[in-house]
C-alpha cells in the first residue's frame, strides 16, 4: 500500500479480525436469541473499543461518533435502549464522520453474523488461526489465509472497511478545506444478514438518512446483478409401513448446525428393518453404492461410511450410512459444489431414490421425499430435469442461471419428512419482466408457487404409490439489476479499482444475496477477485478462510473508491447540491415573505 496511514492501520487486521471472529453469532442452529444477541453486543463491545481509542489517541478536529438503529420490520427507533435491541429482530450499528447537516453521505456497509459451524477433524472455527494456501483464483499463489468463522464472510471485510473508514478520518481530519464538512461518511454494521437482513430495513425507515453512495462490502469485484432468492418447503407426511417388508430407510437427514442457505456438512440415512435383512445390507451396501448408476455417469458421488446400531443383545437394529461434504458450501453455489465436490445429501437421496426403485426399500416417507428429488433436480444444479426450472437469460446466461441448492432434510415430531431447497433465481422465473433499463430490485414475486403447483401435481399424480408431496414457498427477494454503462456509481468503482489493479474489474451477476438489493444508491463490490465459493474460500463452509493479501489490495481499493467521492464531487453529488441550495433560497424568500404578513401556498 502507498498510503502511510492505511498501511499502518492494516497491520491491525489480523488481530482485529481475530477478535471478532472468536465470537459465535449465527443462528438457526443451538444458540438461543438471547445467546445470539449477547454475541453480537460483543462485536460491538470489540468495535467499540476500537474506535474509542482511535478517538482519544489520533483524531484531533473530528470525532467517529456511534448510532444505533432497531425495528420490528414496521416501525423503527433510532438511538434505541438496550431492552430495545434486545427485543428487535433488526438491528445496525456504526459509526460517522461529519455532521448530520452534510449535504451528502457515503457509506459501506458490512455484516457481523455468520452462518452456524460445528468443530472437525481439520479446523475449530471459533479459535483462527493463519496458514498458508494455494489460490489460483487470487493475486498471489500461495497467500496466507486466516481460517475461522467469519473471516471472508463477512467479519474480516468488516475489518478492512473499518480500517479504511480510520484511515480516510485520520488522513482527512485537519484537512483545509474541510471535506466532511459536506459530506458524511458511515460505516454501518448490519446484524442480521444472513437471517432476515437488517439493513434493507433500515433504509426504508422514513427517519433513517440513507446513503447518497454505498458499498456493500460482501462479495466480488464488481457486482451488476443479483438473482433472485426463493425458499420452498416440501413435506410428505407419515406412512404406514409394511411388518413384510425387510429394509426401510426410516430417516433422513442433514447436519443440524446447517441452515438452508449452506449445502450440509454431513447428511445421513437410517436403514431399519429384520436383523438378517440389515446385516446382509451392511455387507453390501459399499458395494451397491460404488455400481450405483446415478443420471450422470461423470457425477462425483463422494465417499459413503457405514454404521450400525445394536440393542443390549447384540443383535443389530439399524445401519447408518453417511456421506460428508466437499467443495463449495454457499448456497449459491451448487454449481461450483457439484463442478468440484459433493453434496452429501444429493447423493444420498438418490441412491436411496434408486434402492426404492429396486425393492431394497419399502416405499414410506423418506423413500418419497427421495424418489421426488430424483425426479424433480436428480443430481443437477441447474433444473435440467424439468423445462420449467431451467432459466437462464441476458443477464444471468447460461451456466449461471436459476439454481437450486438442494440443502436440508429433518425428521418430525409426526413421522413426517421435510425437505428446504435454496433457489436463487434469474430473470426468467420472475413474475414481473425486467424492461431493460430501470436498475434495483424487480417488484413482484417469483413464479414458482404455480411452477411447483404443476410440478406437484405431475409427480403425486405419476406416483400414486408414493406419500403425497406438500409445498409451500416464499419469495425472499427479487433479482436486482444495476445497468454499468449508464450508472454513475458504478463507472467511479470501476475506475477505482483499475487505478490500483491496472486492469478493468468484470461486471457480475451473481447468485449471492448482498444488502445491496433494493437500494440503487448501493453497490455490492469486494473483497474477493474471483467467483469461486470453494476451496481455499469455502464460504459458508468448512475451513473457511480469508485471503490475507488479496484482502488487504482489496481494502486499497475500496479506500480509493470512497477518497474519490470524499474529494471529487460525482455529478449527482453536485446536482444534489444546487438542488439544496436552490431549495434554501426559496424557502429562505417564503419566510421573508411571512415575516412581512405575506401568505403563499404553502404556509398552512
């Protein structure tokens, strides 16, 4: 780096960064709310520490003064009580330079959440720790990672960003003229990114100031679409199983500590059923499953472990197969997973589907939500076994249209099995069409409520010796379009990253979901240089980890990006600013005219 400042700042990362990441804040898993929201007041403890000593040690003019902000998703509270935080399911934090009569902000935006994580064999995701590793798709082959939890997403870019914010606030701090005299500067925590998002709420908040400029920081260089995002639920209720039959697969399911988003990091199936029928099964099931024709001979299946269970006698009463994950584990990735690793539970519920068909399993429950994923996905990620979930368009083209991370399986209380898919969607599965030109988020939901009704009815009515398949489904968010060529923002980001990498930066659409969508003043850009989600990175994975000189070119980058709107006016800023002063001198004459006994339109 060849700012002083920042290159000073930066020797802190690690550290910092380690900090943060020692603290569990996901949910969806064994946590409770309450345990969650204690992890989160202790980022904000870390950070505000942080920047309490930046205060009294280095800023000598300006101050990084703290805001808070809660909301139920209808009303919200700036400035909240801590019983406030506590009860709210959406909640930011940070920090500003500037007063809050600046004519314009800026802002980056980040995220302290993660997605859960269990201990394993090759890490211990709450303790970090820097090992080196190779990574073709970075600036430098081999690099040094840090390796935890929250790392690359998203507590080591909310690090960076946060060093970038101190070093623009050192460097500027006494500077003649001012620059923050006119324009704020934001840095905003968001806590709930991975659940529900907090941020999107926030800016819809009347009495919230939003950005006139933003950056998510969450992602890859540079961000121009995201897809759309889709959860639906299928459920086959309890059936009734036969005494004649010898084998059943009684349960299927996935690592508990994975949350839908996340292809599992296990998934298993619990094979009941005669004694002699069990232990002639596990003999052979090895064997079964490496001849296993799955619908595409070139399908990586991974490698299958194989348990049983007895009763105090000996005799044994259940065999438990397993399978672990490789590759990428984002859910917007099952693609990348399927290129260059295995989803557990893909394999799985097809060789089962395929044991079903064969007569080694008796028809229930489980054998039915398996005989549907084979039919509707079989092993692909795209929807290539069904003409209405193959899409792909302009934008998301193809190889990188709809996909579907078929992630988590659990056994009920009921008997009953229930299956949640990770769609992300392109253009094409909305129910609005995209008119070429305006940018943000699409209104409207997804089609696949009447996608799945067809779908469903198809399947129940062609497998009637099955259990009858439910669904429901919720759209979470629309596809979100931003038109490079034409935007102003975007041009300034690119031109910031080609001042420090010499090269233009490409133009994604992705499938990842950044609190960018819906906001058109916001664009999702760094830290990572590549798009795969796998190895060495494993977003929301196993032995995920951040790489230590791609993160710190990165935070060059986006130290450029906000110096330039700092100290060079866009030209929205500068129209923004007519507009307002324009607006001052009219008002200004209207009072004038007040104070005199003259009434005008608008004086009530």
């Amino acid at each position: 780096m060849d700012n002083e400042t920042l290159s000073d700042l930066w020797q802190n990362w690690a550290k910092e960064t380690t900090e943060l990441c020692k603290i569990k804040a996901y949910r969806g898993a064994d946590l409770s709310d309450e345990e969650v929201h204690a992890g989160l007041k202790q980022c904000r403890q870390v950070i505000a520490g942080i920047a309490k000593n930046f205060n009294q040690t280095v800023m000598r003019k300006h101050q990084l003064v703290p805001f808070q902000w809660c909301g139920d998703g209808k009303d919200g509270t700036h400035d909240p009580t801590e019983e406030q935080l506590a009860k709210s399911p959406f909640w930011v934090f940070g920090y500003r330079v500037g007063p809050e009569s600046a004519s314009y902000k800026v802002s980056i935006i980040c995220h302290l959440d993660t997605v859960p994580a269990s201990d394993g064999d090759d890490w211990t995701p709450f303790s970090p720790k820097q090992e080196e590793r190779d990574y073709d798709d970075g600036t430098d082959s081999p690099q040094q990672f840090l390796v935890g939890r929250g790392c690359i997403d998203d507590k080591g870019p909310a690090m960076s960003a946060f060093i970038m914010f101190r070093a623009l606030a050192q460097n500027y701090d006494t500077a003649d003229p001012d620059p923050f005299e006119k324009t704020q500067l934001e840095i905003i925590f968001d806590t709930s990114e991975e659940w529900e998002m907090s941020t999107p709420v926030y800016m819809k908040d009347p009495d919230t100031s939003r950005p006139d400029f933003g950056v998510v920081y969450d992602a890859m260089w540079i961000v121009r679409a995201e897809k759309g995002g889709e959860r639906p639920v299928f459920v086959v209720n309890r059936m009734k199983e036969s005494s004649e039959v010898p084998l059943y697969a009684s349960a299927m399911y996935t690592s508990p500590n994975n949350s839908s988003n996340t292809i599992p990091d296990w998934a298993k199936v619990e094979v009941t059923g005669s004694p002699k029928a069990l232990t002639i099964f596990k003999e052979t099931v090895l064997d079964m499953f490496r001849n296993f024709a799955f619908d595409d001979p070139d399908y990586y299946r991974g490698d299958l472990s194989v348990e049983s269970a007895t009763d105090a006698s000996g005799v044994i009463t259940k065999v438990i197969l397993n399978i672990d994950v490789e590759g990428a584990q984002h859910g917007s990735a099952p693609d990348q997973n399927r290129a260059e690793g295995v989803n557990p539970f893909v394999s799985l519920s097809n060789f089962v589907a395929g044991l079903t068909d064969d007569g080694t399993f008796g028809v229930n429950a489980v054998s039915s939500v398996a005989k549907f994923i084979q039919w509707t996905w079989g092993t692909y990620a795209f929807g290539e076994n069904q003409e209405s979930l193959y899409k792909y368009d302009d934008i998301f083209q193809k190889d990188n249209g709809t996909t579907y991370g078929v992630t988590k399986s659990t056994m009920q209380e009921d008997g009953s099995v229930k299956l949640e898919i990770d769609i992300r969607y392109a253009l094409d599965h909305h129910s609005i069409a995209w008119d070429g030109v305006t940018e943000g988020e699409l209104e409207g939901d997804s089609q696949f409520s009447e996608v799945f009704t067809k779908l469903l009815h198809e399947f129940n009515t062609s497998h009637s010796q099955l259990g009858n398949v439910s669904f429901t489904t919720k759209t979470l968010f629309g596809p979100d379009i931003r038109v490079p060529d034409t935007n102003e923002n975007f041009l300034k980001a690119e031109e910031a990253f080609r001042n420090v990498m010499g090269m233009d930066p490409p133009r994604l659409a992705i499938g990842g979901g950044t609190d960018a969508k819906g906001n058109v003043s916001l664009l999702a850009m760094g830290p990572l240089f590549g798009t795969n989600m796998g190895s060495p990175i494993n977003y929301h994975g196993i032995s995920e980890g951040a790489p230590m000189n791609d993160m710190q070119i990165s935070t060059q980058i986006i130290y450029n990006v906000f110096e330039s709107e700092l100290l060079n006016p866009s030209a929205a800023r500068m129209r923004k600013e007519v507009r307002m002063r324009k607006d001052a001198r009219v008002l200004a004459a209207l009072n004038k005219m007040a104070a005199k006994g003259h009434k005008y339109c608008c004086s009530g």
